[in-house]
C-alpha cells in the first residue's frame, strides 16, 4: 500500500510534466524522465527491503539509478514519519553524466574516471558498524573535488539496509547485484555541474568554555587547560561524586563538545561549501566545526573523563548539553542565512531551489521540538515549498566528518534566468 501510494503520486507529478513539455514546444522540452531515484524507509520494512527496490524499479523502469537507506524515521516535504511504516521517494533529474551511484561493488572513482565523470560532492549512506566509519567517511571525501560530502548512518531496530543500484554495473567478479546492501559505504556522487548549498545546525549548548586538551590518553581527556579533566567536568556541572545519584543523572544530560586543534589544517579548512562560523563564535554556541560526543565514562583514579571519540592533546572540548531552544533557535538560523544567501548571492545571479535532502540526528525529531512533524515543518515555513526527503540517522556526515544530535540540510539549486523565470527543471 505505501509503494501505490508513492507511486501514484509520482506519476501524477510526471503527468503533469509530459503536459508540461507539450505545451512548451520540442524548443523547451524538459527532457526525458528523472533517472535518478533516492528511497528512503523506515525500520519497520527494513525486512522487505529487497521486494520493495524490485517493485519500484520494475513499476518505474525510466529510473535506472537508485540510492537511499533505512532509518528510525524518514522526512518527506514537511513531515516526520516516526516508529510506523513508510517509505519516500524523490525522483532527481539530473543528467545522466552528472552522477554515479557507488557501493561497495561499485566504488567511486578517485579524480576522473574513465567515462570522463568528476566528483564534486557526494551524498553518502553509511553503517556505523563498519570498522573505523569516520575515518572512510573522511577518506571518500577525500576524493571529491570540493572536499565536502554530506549524508548520515543508518538507523534502525533491525537490519541498517542500503539502497545502491547502478546502471553502470559493479566491479568484474561480483557477479548479480541486487542493489540491497549492509555495512560499507554508498551513495551518490555528482559532477560539478550538480549546483548545491549545505549547511549544518548544531542541537545543543555549551555549559561552560571552550577549554584546551593538554594531556589525554586515547579516548580519555586526562588535563583540560592543565588541571584534571575530571575536576573540570565536576565543577562545570557543580556535582560531586559522593552524591552519585544526582551526579549520575546530570551526567547522563551532559555531552562532549570536540574541535579541532586550530594550528592543525582540519576538514572545514578546505571545504569550498563550509560556512563561516562567526554567528556561533559571536553568540557562543557551537559552531559546525564541533562533533559532539557521549560521555561513556569517568576515571577517578587518573581523574580523566572518558568520551566517545579518540582524543589529541591541542584539541578544543566543550561540555554541553541537548537544549531544544536552541536547536529550534539555531535551525532557524540556518535556514534563514541558506535563504538569504541563495537570493541575495555576492557577485553572482539568484538561484531557486530544485529540491533538497535532509538529514537529522534519530534523537532530534518531532519531540525534541514539541511536537509531530515541528523540525520538517520549520523546515518548510523557512524554504518554502520545496520537494525534501531524508532520514533520522545514527549520525549525521557533513564536510569530512561524522556528527552528533545536528541537521545537515542541502538544496539543489539553479540560476534564475535573467527574466527572472524560475529553472525549467
């Protein structure tokens, strides 16, 4: 019933295009049918992954590529769909030499491949029980000309699934692919010619400074600004730990804030699509340079304070907490600076938006906001009615890095015609 549904709406929508094309004249034509198709469903038809990519391929044979993925929750234009069944589908209509979907079975080129195809950016889907995710992820950007590649992990009760198929075909020796994967990486690559805007919003607030990690041990931050990491911790957040259960409780709301050194040249230093942090530096909250982190640990002995991420003495650490004033606050902030730019761009024409993929944290959501559907439908009260899908992940990916309790948005965009005429396509 939910592929009748998706499907039905989608042939009305390329009806409406055939009439479209006919009333413009072969001179105007859009072209033939979006090859590209991105599917994403919730946990709850993770086991019929594989019947429903056979259905909609053979139901919409003009689309030949397909990339997508499973997760808690899925997005479709202005809506959450949260623990039920549900699927969403955007056609994308970009040329067919603009975009390769890769797998694990079909890697992405490094430069430019054979057929002549470059990569700019990359939409990526990830299993985040894949060894050293974070550091692949880094990797395939690596292999973008922009350096930037945004997407998230899979999320799910059950199988974290991936959608891949390509009409290109795998590596020789794969034999038979049937376009449902788990673990590794995939997703759309697109050429330089796939204009698009990126941007992340942060979900939580710093409840202390910004403070320096001068000794640590792996994952362990033994010295903050030379005195004990622990202490810090415990004075930031006035606990004590001969009061465990208080302390337990506090801790529990208390994440990791994690920078990058700033004498070290990061992943945002050579990202042409990374924004400038200035609003966060000015009101204090974080910037999208931040991963954020659990905490999964204390050390009295070595006063330390375990975290979730490999630690580096030079690094910044910031403790925080999810505060859903200032999601809904800086969400706003995004959308506005993402508008603005795209209409009032420096030194270039105005641009209207295609369409736009959104990806936020599974612990985000409807009721991190208040209520059902509020985070999509700030979305769409920013943007307007722009055709959006996405999924809640186990984390997000942006720039060349793996995120925490934040929202990645990206919009396709195109140059309005000097008319004034929005693109055809």
């Amino acid at each position: 019933m939910a592929a009748a549904l998706v499907l039905a709406q989608l042939r009305a929508q390329l009806n409406a295009r055939v009439l479209a094309d006919a009333q413009r004249g072969p001179a105007d034509a859009l072209g033939a049918s979006p090859p590209l198709g991105l599917l994403y469903i919730t946990d709850h038809f993770a086991s019929h992954a594989q019947p429903l990519l056979d259905h909609l391929m053979a139901e919409l044979p003009e689309v030949t590529d397909w990339a997508g993925c499973v997760g808690v929750g899925i997005a479709a234009s202005g809506v959450e769909y949260f623990d039920e069944p549900a699927l969403a589908v955007m056609l994308l209509d970009v040329p067919p030499d603009q975009y390769r979907v890769f797998s694990g079975v079909a890697p992405l080129p490094v430069g430019v491949s054979a057929g002549g195809f470059e990569t700019a950016t990359a939409l990526v889907h990830a299993d985040a029980g894949t060894p050293d995710v974070a550091s692949l992820v880094a990797e395939l950007a690596q292999r973008t000309r922009t350096g930037y590649v945004f997407g998230g992990l899979a999320s799910g009760r059950g199988g974290r699934v991936q959608f891949s198929h390509s009409s290109h075909g795998a590596l020789g020796g794969q034999g038979a692919t049937t376009g449902v994967f788990q673990g590794g990486l995939s997703g759309v690559a697109f050429g330089p010619e796939v204009a698009l805007v990126s941007r992340v919003t942060q979900g939580c607030t710093p409840v202390g400074p910004q403070r320096v990690v001068t000794r640590a041990d792996g994952n362990v931050a033994l010295a903050l600004d030379g005195d004990d990491a622990l202490g810090v911790l415990l004075d930031e957040l006035s606990i004590s730990l001969d009061e465990p259960q208080a302390a337990i409780d506090r801790l529990r709301a208390t994440l990791v804030g994690i920078s990058p050194d700033p004498a070290q040249p990061g992943p945002l230093a050579h990202s042409s699509l990374a924004p400038a942090d200035a609003w966060a530096r000015r009101t204090g909250w974080l910037g999208t340079e931040v991963r954020v982190r659990h905490i999964i640990g204390l050390d009295p002995v070595r006063r330390g304070v375990a975290v979730a991420e490999h630690l580096a003495e030079g690094e910044r650490l910031t403790f925080c907490e999810r505060n859903p004033e200032a999601a809904r606050a800086d969400l706003l902030r995004m959308c506005a600076e993402l508008r603005d730019e795209l209409e009032s761009p420096s030194g270039g024409a105005p641009q209207a938006m295609l369409g736009a993929v959104y990806v936020s944290c599974a612990g985000r959501g409807g009721p991190h906001f208040g209520s059902p559907s509020a985070e999509l439908q700030l979305v769409r009260r920013a943007l307007g009615d722009v055709p959006l899908v996405g999924f809640f992940a186990g984390g997000e990916i942006a720039h060349q890095q793996l995120y925490g309790y934040t929202g990645v948005l990206t919009v396709f965009v195109a140059d309005v015609s000097p008319e004034g005429l929005p693109p055809k396509t």
